[in-house]
C-alpha cells in the first residue's frame, strides 16, 4: 500500500512540475492561459512542413510514376521532382521564375483531379511564385530597359503566356501515356478510318 501511494505521489508532482513549465499567457481580455513554449512551436511548425514536403514528393511522384517515359516527356516537372528530392521547398522556390512557369503549365495539362493535397499544395505554391516573382527581360543593347506590360487577360489566365516544349515520342508511345491519364483511348475520327479503309 506505501508503495502504491508512491507512486501516485510521484505521479502527481510529474504532472504538477510539468504544469508549472508550460508558459503562461495573456490573452486581449486579460485572462490567464496556460501555452505551449516557443521552443515546441517551432518543433510542431517544423514537423508540419516536413510533412507537407514528404506529401508534395509522394503525390508529385506518383503522377510522373504512372508511365515510364513521363519524365522525359515532362523535363521540367520532372527537374522539380528532383530539385524538391534533393534541396527541399527552398530548393524549389530558387528556381528561375520561366522554369517554374513550364513545370505548372505541364502540371495543369496533366492533373484533372486536384484532391491529393500533395500536387494541390505544389500548383498553389508554384502559381504564387509565377504571379509574385518579376520576370527577368532580356533586352537588346541601347533598347529601352522597362518590362512590357502584360495583356489583361494575362493577370487572369497566366497559362496563356506558357510555351510548352516539345520533344520527339513515337506514336505508341504518346497513345500509351493517354490512356494511363484518361483511362481509355480515344476513338479514331470516322473520316480516318474511311481514308485507310480505301
């Protein structure tokens, strides 16, 4: 029995210390509140941001998994792949504002479902960046250095400014890929079949 009651009582004054070094605040009404420490708000911020990175890698990586040549089809989404791999969200927000631009426009040509957090998190990110970072102009020597103004209807719609790269892939390849994003293949136009049939 003197042992149960202390280990209750020990108990109890590890709970009484650990109350008594939680910080206490003020709220605006002026009333007391037990808080969390500065120190483990920072350590709670930190896990957070790992695991929305560890779900931007995995949701990213999924959808480059689904066909073998995705990645060399896709470079510059692949190139943010690996950059988020090896350097982290700090990493990716280094990249030059134009490749940043490419890596969403072939994003949004490939995700029709926004529901893994991952990939909606990564466009959000990436479509601030485009927005919000000014665009290095190159401009002839002696020309006037002022940024042209972009169209209206480009504040809107930023993808109309999206030049896609095109690379060389065979016909069965590029069939292949559509069918493992859109789940089936298309039907051929009657006019085609027509045309081979004679």
């Amino acid at each position: 029995m003197l042992q149960v009651l202390k280990t209750q009582l020990g108990q109890s004054m590890a709970s009484m210390r650990q109350l008594l070094q939680k910080p206490i605040k003020v709220d605006e009404k002026g009333n007391f509140k037990l808080g969390t420490s500065q120190r483990s708000e920072r350590k709670q911020a930190r896990n957070e941001s790992r695991q929305r990175l560890r779900q931007i890698r995995s949701d990213l990586f999924a959808l480059l998994g689904q066909h073998p040549s995705s990645r060399r089809l896709m470079r510059h989404l692949a190139m943010v792949e690996r950059t988020l791999q090896a350097e982290g969200i700090e990493g990716f927000e280094a990249l030059p504002v134009r490749f940043i631009e490419k890596a969403l426009g072939e994003l949004e040509r490939v995700v029709w479902d926004w529901s893994p957090s991952g990939l909606a998190e990564l466009r959000s990110r990436m479509a601030v960046i485009v927005k919000n970072r000014p665009r290095p102009v190159l401009a002839a020597p002696g020309a006037d250095t002022a940024p042209a103004a972009l169209p209206a209807a480009a504040d809107s719609d930023f993808s109309l400014n999206v030049k896609a790269d095109v690379s060389e892939a065979t016909h069965a390849e590029f069939e292949a890929m559509e069918r493992s994003w859109a789940g089936f293949m298309p039907k051929p136009v009657p006019a085609a079949e027509e045309a081979v049939a004679a």
